[in-house]
C-alpha cells in the first residue's frame, strides 16, 4: 500500500499536472489560432505579388484593349496559376467580363462578386470570400495600359487552409512541444508538490484547518488582547478580549491597523525590530499594559504582536502588591523606630530621671501627631500620606532629614493619572535620593519634598544634597536597564517615571551638581 504521505504528493501532482494541462490548451489554442492568422497573413501578401504579376504583363493588358489577342489572356494566367499554386487567376475588363477563368465555361461571363466594387476604381487589397469550395483569399490589383489607364481587374485566389491542414502540416514539430511540454510539467507538478508540502510543515488540509480552529479558539478563549499584524500593517489576529477592551466590532482581520487603531504604536516594533515589555499606553481612551514583541520568521521580520491587559486590573493587583509592601516597610522602620525611643526611655528611668523621660515620650508622640494631622489635611492621599510618613521615619533611620514643604498640597490627581502613579514616582524619587546620600559624610543630610497645585498645574520637587550627576549619566538615566548602582541595581525606576511623567502629558527638569545634590521637578497639567 502507498504510503500516506506519497499519496498526498500524488494528489497534489495529478492536479497541478491537471492546471499544467489545461495552460498548455488554452496557450495551444492561441498559439494555433496566431498561426492561422500568420499564415493567412503570409499567403495575402503572396496573392497581392501575383496578382500584380499578372497586372504588368504586357500580354494582358494588349490582350483586353484587343479582342483578337484575348486567347493569350486564358494562357498567361493559367501559367501564372500553376506556377504559383494558387486556386485560381481571373482577369476581367471594366465591365466585368472574365476573359479567363479556371473552368472554361465561366470565360467570356460576367463576375458579380460582392468584394470587386473596389478594384474597379483603381484600389488595390485583399479581401476573404466563401465560395462552394469553401472560404478563399482573394486579392485585386488594377490592370492599367501604357498611358495609366484602368482597362480591367487582376483577381487571384486560393482556398484558406483549414485548422485540420495547419496542424497537420505542423504535425512534427507539434509532437515533439508537446511531448517535452507534458514532461516537464509532470515534473515540475511533482517538485511543486514536494515544495507545497514543505511550506505546510508536511502536514496535510484538514490538519492544518483543526490547527486554525484550535488556534482561533485559543486566542478569543485567552484573558489578555492579542493584536498582531503582518510587514505591510495588516491585521492578522484580533481576538475577542481586544475587541471588548477597545470598543471595536466586526471583523477587521485583513484591515490596516491605521484604519481600525491608528494609536497601537504597534507599526513601530516592525521599524524597530525589537521588544518592548510592561509599557503603559492608552488606546481609544483605554489605559492598558502592553508587551509589543516582533514576530521573527528565519531571521527575518514578518510581523508583530501586541499583547496587553486592561491597565486598571492590572493596577488593582499592583496597589494589592505595593500596599502589602508598603505595610511591611513601614512596620519594619517603625518597629526599629520605636525600639529606639523605648530603649532611651528605658535608660531614662534606670537613672531616675523620671520626668525627662515623660518629656521626651510627650515630645515624641506631639511631633507624630503634628506630622500626621498635617499631612491629613494637605495631602488628600491617604496613599501618598502612608507613603511619606514611611520615607519620613526610614530617613530618621538612615540618619536623613526628610523635609516636606509646609505649604505643600495636593487635593486631586492630574487627568490620567491616580494615586498608584504618584506612589512610583514619590516612592522612586524618594529610594534614589536615599541612595545618593548612602555613602556621604556630610552631617546634615537632608531631603526636602514639595508639591504645589492650582487649577492648572501640579508640581512636585525632590532635592537632595547627595553625591550629584555628571553629564554623561543624566543624558542616559530614564533608560530602561540603566544604573549606577553596580550589581545592586535594575535600572528601571527613573524609566517607570519617564513613562508616568509622558502618560500624564508632563515633563521633568533636572539640576545637579556633582558632590552638592540633585533636584528634581516634575510638572503635569491638570487638563
């Protein structure tokens, strides 16, 4: 039993054999039908020759000016008829009398043919007739005298070759093109089939329609959007999670993705050729976070794909996972905190000094509750405000001032933006200028915060009095991976504010001085 696979190459041959066949028909049919016309070309041009022939014989035209000599005219043409094989040579006068003709009972008639009109007025052309034998090229030439008078009409003709008779006289050669036209395209049938099972992984029909079934099923069945696109920006996929998230119905698989979503940012992988994860874009006025990869098919770019979720559930589980951590780190500071203050009251009391301690404990817990009641009714954020009382106590820990500006207020957030934004880009800010000052002997190390808003804009400023920038590291520092930290670092908090500071329409000024500080202030419109 022929194997299943050779079966298939069988199939796939027999009909592209089959296609090869019914080319070579068509291609034979007009090729047949150009020859025809070539040959009916070739055997006008040879009619007109002897019909002119005839026309300049000198015995012709003496012969129908003088009646005594037409028996040469009868002679004459009958020789020019068997040398140059045509079916018959007339010649006529001016009243269309025949002095020679074929059959000799026709001689000394009268023609009536439909096509001689023309001849008679001194044209000279070739024109096509169907007669008993059946259809005939006929071509006319004017018979003129020695002073260039018409005196009477040439006529040759000779019977159209049937299709029968061309291929038949093209017998030999049309054998032998197509002896060699049928084998080399069962040859060529045989080798594409061979290709087109390569290029479909060698697997056959239906199992290639139960893997787009599987594969249609798996993208609509998939909690994230999926858009991919081809080189030339066409829509190939475009699942049902994407549709929903982006408002977009229909099918629009085959559309430009200009047409449908012209702010994807996804044409530009295709120009960039490589990925770009966990960035944050708004689409149809939809937040979402999205992972832009190119589709790469032997090293060559054919596509990209888009795959991405709805911002809001993803920031929903990142304010679990930053409260929690958040929680965590302020508990721990506090924790250290306090054991501080417990133990200095401790040994306070150990040397009874009794009321030195209540001081102090009475002094410790005003300033908090000054701190809080401040920040509750400046900061409309209990966020931010948990966010800032931590960085507060973990400066006091680290031997850092954390100043906040008194006149320091925030009562909303700018348009696209919210509270989890501004505690990456406070928390960032913030752990960086820590680090600026983690290895300075200054002894007052100090941070100071603020942030300013009216109607029109919101400011925040963070400035330190660290180590400083040079140059050649602020021009790179909102690069993704870059860091200065060594080993220490990840490179992506100052790129997390970059994005922030672009999503909510801003922009970001830095000064710094290498060994005096940095400061940074970060503007948004609240429009």
């Amino acid at each position: 039993m022929m194997p299943q696979r050779l079966k298939i190459n069988w199939k796939i041959a027999i009909l592209s054999f089959g296609i090869v066949l019914f080319s070579l028909c068509i291609g034979g049919t007009i090729l047949l039908g150009s020859i025809v016309r070539l040959k009916e070309e070739e055997l006008g041009q040879r009619l007109l020759i002897t019909a002119r022939t005839v026309a300049q014989m000198p015995e012709i035209a003496s012969g129908i000016a003088d009646p005594d000599m037409r028996d040469g005219i009868q002679r004459a043409a009958e020789r020019i008829r068997i040398i140059n094989d045509v079916t018959y040579v007339v010649v006529m006068d001016m009243h269309r009398l025949r002095l020679s003709h074929p059959v000799e009972s026709n001689i000394g008639t009268v023609s009536s043919g439909a096509d001689e009109g023309p001849a008679f007025a001194e044209h000279t052309y070739v024109s096509k007739a169907k007669g008993e034998l059946g259809t005939a090229l006929r071509a006319f030439v004017p018979i003129m005298n020695a002073e260039h008078a018409q005196v009477g009409v040439a006529l040759v003709g000779r019977i159209q070759p049937t299709v029968g008779q061309v291929l038949l006289d093209l017998s030999n050669q049309a054998y032998v093109v197509l002896f060699i036209s049928l084998l080399f395209g069962l040859w060529g049938s045989w080798k594409l089939a061979q290709h087109i099972k390569r290029q479909m992984f060698e697997l056959e029909p239906h199992e290639i329609a139960a893997l787009l079934v599987e594969r249609t099923a798996t993208f609509n069945a998939m909690h994230e959007g999926v858009i991919a696109i081809d080189k030339f920006e066409r829509i190939t996929i475009f699942n049902e999670k994407a549709k929903q998230m982006l408002k977009v119905s229909g099918d629009v698989v085959g559309k430009s993705i200009w047409e449908v979503l012209p702010d994807t940012r996804l044409p530009e992988i295709l120009e960039l050729n490589h990925p770009i994860f966990n960035q944050e874009l708004v689409i149809q006025e939809t937040p979402i976070m999205s992972n832009r990869v190119p589709i790469t098919v032997g090293g060559e770019t054919v596509g990209a794909v888009a795959i991405f979720q709805d911002r809001t559930e993803v920031t929903r589980m990142a304010e679990e996972l930053t409260g929690v951590r958040t929680f965590v780190d302020a508990l721990r500071v506090q924790n250290h905190e306090y054991m501080n203050k417990l133990h200095t009251i401790g040994g306070l009391i150990q040397l009874g000094s009794n009321e030195k301690a209540l001081d102090f404990l009475f002094e410790m817990t005003e300033q908090k509750e000054e701190l809080t009641r401040f920040l509750d009714s400046r900061i409309r954020n209990e966020s931010l405000t948990g966010l800032l009382l931590g960085k507060i106590s973990r400066g006091r820990e680290l031997g850092i001032e954390v100043t906040i500006d008194r006149q320091s207020r925030l009562e909303r957030f700018p348009e696209r933006l919210d509270h989890h934004d501004f505690v990456i880009l406070l928390g960032n800010l913030l752990e960086n200028a820590f680090d600026a000052l983690h290895h300075q002997t200054k002894d007052n190390k100090h941070i100071f915060i603020s942030l300013e808003q009216d109607d029109e804009v919101l400011s925040v400023l963070v400035e330190d009095n660290g180590c400083g920038m040079e140059e050649s590291v602020k021009t790179r520092i909102f690069e993704h991976g870059f860091t200065t930290k060594g080993d220490g670092g990840r490179g992506i908090g100052l790129h997390l504010i970059d994005d922030i500071v672009r999503k909510g329409g801003g922009s970001i000024q830095i000064e710094s001085t290498p060994g005096e500080g940095t400061t940074f202030i970060i503007t948004f419109p609240m429009q």
